[in-house]
C-alpha cells in the first residue's frame, strides 16, 4: 500500500504541467474570461406616442359589375387585357360568328317546317267543329272564375262565394265541352300539336338570333378589367377558348371607389368609429403607407376563415392608386390615442418579469434593473409614468434578456 502511495505522489510531481493546464481550461470556462457584455443605450426622451391597433384585411371593390357568358360558344377575340381602363358600352371580347349564324339558319328552317305541319294540320281538320270557338269559351270561363274569387276575397261574404262556386262549375262545364270537341275530332289534336311546336321553333330562333347579337360582349359601366380564371387557374377570356353560359369572364371595377375592409376582433371594435384616421400597408407595395378613414362599423359579428368572431370595418382611401386591385391584401393601423411632450423609453427596452416591466439602466458602467410603470404605447415607443427619468440611458440590445442586475457592460461603439 505504501508503495502504490509513493508511486502516485511521483506521478503528480512529474506531470504538474498537466493539471496546470486542465486549471486553466476550467478557469476559462467557468467564467474565468473576465469579458463583458456589449450593449447599445438609447436614450429615455419626450416623444408624441399614438397608440395604435393593427389588423389584416382587403381591398374590395363594391362598384363594380360581373361580366358573365351569355352563351355556350367558342371565343373569337378579346379586346382587352388585365387593369385597362374602358369606357361604359366597349367591346370586352366577341364569340365566333359561323357557329352562331348556323345556329340561326338552323332555328329558322326548323320554324319554316314547323308552319308547313301546321298548315297541313289545319286543312284535316273537319269544318263543322270550331276547335277556336271551344278553346275561346274555356278562357273565358276561366277569367269569371278568377274575377268571382277575387271579389269573394274581397268581400267574404256569401253572395260573392256563391257567384265564384258558380264560375267554378262553368269553368269546369267549359273544360268537358272543349275535350268532348277535341275527343270528336283526332284531327284537332294533331293541329294543336303542330301549333305548339311552332311556337317552341319561334323561342328557339329568338334565342339563336339573340346569341347572335350578343356575339360581342360590351362592358356595363367604365372602370378598369380584371379577367377572371377557371378553377385550374387560367384566364377564361382567351381565344378559341369555350365559355360555358353563366361562367364568370370579366369582372370592370372602379378603383377611386375601391374599399379595404379589415377583421377587427371584439376587444378592439369598441375603440373605433366612424372618420377615424387609419394607415394602411398594402402587400403588393411593400415600404409603402397609404392614408384612409373608417367608413363604417359592421354592427353585428360575423366569422372569418379561421372560425374566429370578427368585426368588418370599412376604410376609404384617401388616394388610392389606379394600379390597386380588389383581392389586394394588407394591414390597418387605427390610431386611437396620442400623447404629446411625454417621458418615453423604445419598446425593445422592455421586458416582462413576473408581470412587471423592467428596463436595464446604464449607470457608472453597469446595468441596472429597473421597475418601470408604462401608460399607453406604439409599435416603436412606450409612456412612462414612472421608474426613469428624463436623459437616463436604457440597454436596447437583442441580449438584454441575458443580462443580470448590476451586471458590468461594455457600450457598443
């Protein structure tokens, strides 16, 4: 046992640079480096301090028309392009003209054969049983029945119920003898056949003939295109493209009327009201601040896309530019209050400690915590009432959280 001592008392004595340099490394690592931190100070000063409220939203365009396909047709030309401005009653695109003046020709040979059954049908009916004579009763039958019920409605009394419950029975007697007449003769039947396929050409031919005056499609009202696309994504007004009646082609807005509407939630609505000066930031021009006012308050809630309840809140732009277009997304900024000439610190400044706010003060080289009690704030700058005093500096660095209390700093240069 002695010698196993010995020999180790012989190992350290020999390898005393060994563990000088293992002290040296626990030394640096352990905080042994002696290094400050580096802060950056700004300054506590007096300020004007607007509060502010800011919420996302939309530019929507509330004058402005839909223009829809009039008809299932093949696209020829189009005549304008995405934001050009038009004039109310300017051509927007136009269908292809062959198709549409077949379809005509069509409808109207379709008619010419439609009257020559018809004729045919009149020449095989008898002579004797005036088909015209019994239809003519039946309508007449029918507009005493509805003139003595609307007399009974009026009144309620029995004689008018009476009356209508005797037009009733001869509407009825009328219907039995105009059947009976056609029951007589076949022939009637076959011609009243003919006549309703006559009149069902002359809807055809009015609706070919009015796709052919529609084959180029005007626009509403002035303002500025925006062309609509189909569900994969691709415009609709394009040529040799087919449009199906109904679907959505061109939309004309008028951008000096265009609105942003923001989501305002439930806590913020109750601070604004109508003319309230607001700022906005459109996303498509980003570094750009363009002024508004409130227009309107929605009174009652509604929810957005995310299921939350929101408030609509209605802007006017002060200059709206003739580039913006509905769809445009963005942000508001509603001022709500603003303080003149008040003691004020950076909101960077600022950190939260068991619901209190603190700030590090800079003095003779160290790094003060400090309570500070705030009133209202911006996005940059915080009021406050107390804890701080006017020239004090404050860390405003990104590594103000790291900090202790009194804790010696270097200032950034």
């Amino acid at each position: 046992m002695k010698k196993i001592f010995k020999s180790l008392i012989k190992s350290l004595k020999t390898r005393w640079w060994l563990w000088l340099v293992v002290i040296i490394i626990l030394f640096v690592v352990f905080g042994g480096n002696g290094k400050k931190p580096i802060v950056e100070l700004d300054k506590v000063a007096t300020k004007t301090i607007t509060k502010t409220i800011s919420t996302s939203g939309e530019l929507k365009a509330p004058d402005s028309n839909n223009v829809y396909a009039p008809l299932t047709a093949q696209i020829d030309q189009v005549f304008v392009q995405e934001g050009q401005a038009v004039a109310a009653g300017q051509a927007l695109y136009s269908y292809k003209e062959e198709a549409l003046n077949s379809a005509v020709q069509a409808a109207e040979l379709a008619l010419l054969q439609t009257k020559q059954a018809r004729e045919t049908a009149k020449e095989s009916v008898l002579n004797d049983i005036d088909i015209t004579y019994y239809q003519a009763a039946v309508d007449q039958a029918r507009a005493a029945r509805d003139a003595a019920h609307f007399a009974y409605d009026q009144t309620n009394n029995e004689t008018n119920k009476a009356a209508w419950n005797a037009a009733i029975t001869a509407h009825e007697l009328a219907l039995k003898t105009y059947h009976a007449a056609l029951e007589a003769n076949p022939d009637a039947l076959d011609l009243k056949s003919a006549e309703q396929a006559v009149t069902s050409a002359e809807a055809v031919l009015t609706a070919a003939q009015k796709n052919y005056d529609n084959k180029t499609v005007l626009t509403p009202i002035s303002g500025v295109v925006s062309l609509a696309r189909d569900a994969s994504g691709q415009l609709v007004a394009v040529s040799q493209k087919v449009t199906t009646q109904g679907q959505h082609v061109v939309t004309v807005f008028n951008p000096s009327a265009l609105r942003f509407e923001a989501e305002v939630d439930e806590t913020d609505v109750a601070n604004l009201v109508a003319g309230q000066e607001v700022d906005l930031e459109i996303d498509s021009y980003p570094g750009e601040t363009f002024s508004g006012k409130i227009q309107y308050v929605s009174g009652t809630s509604t929810l957005n896309s995310t299921g939350s309840e929101i408030y609509i809140v209605v802007i006017t732009i002060d200059k709206p530019l003739k580039t913006f277009r509905a769809g445009f997304s963005g942000q508001a900024s509603f001022k709500i209050e603003t303080v003149s000439d008040v003691l004020s610190i950076p909101s960077r400044a600022i950190i939260v400690e068991d619901d209190d706010d603190i700030v590090y003060v800079y003095r003779d080289g160290r790094a003060e915590k400090t309570v500070v009690e705030l009133g209202i704030e911006s996005a940059t700058d915080a009021q406050v009432l107390s804890g701080v005093s006017l020239g004090d500096q404050v860390v405003v660095s990104n590594n103000v959280r790291d900090l202790e209390d009194s804790a010696e700093v270097e200032i950034e240069e």
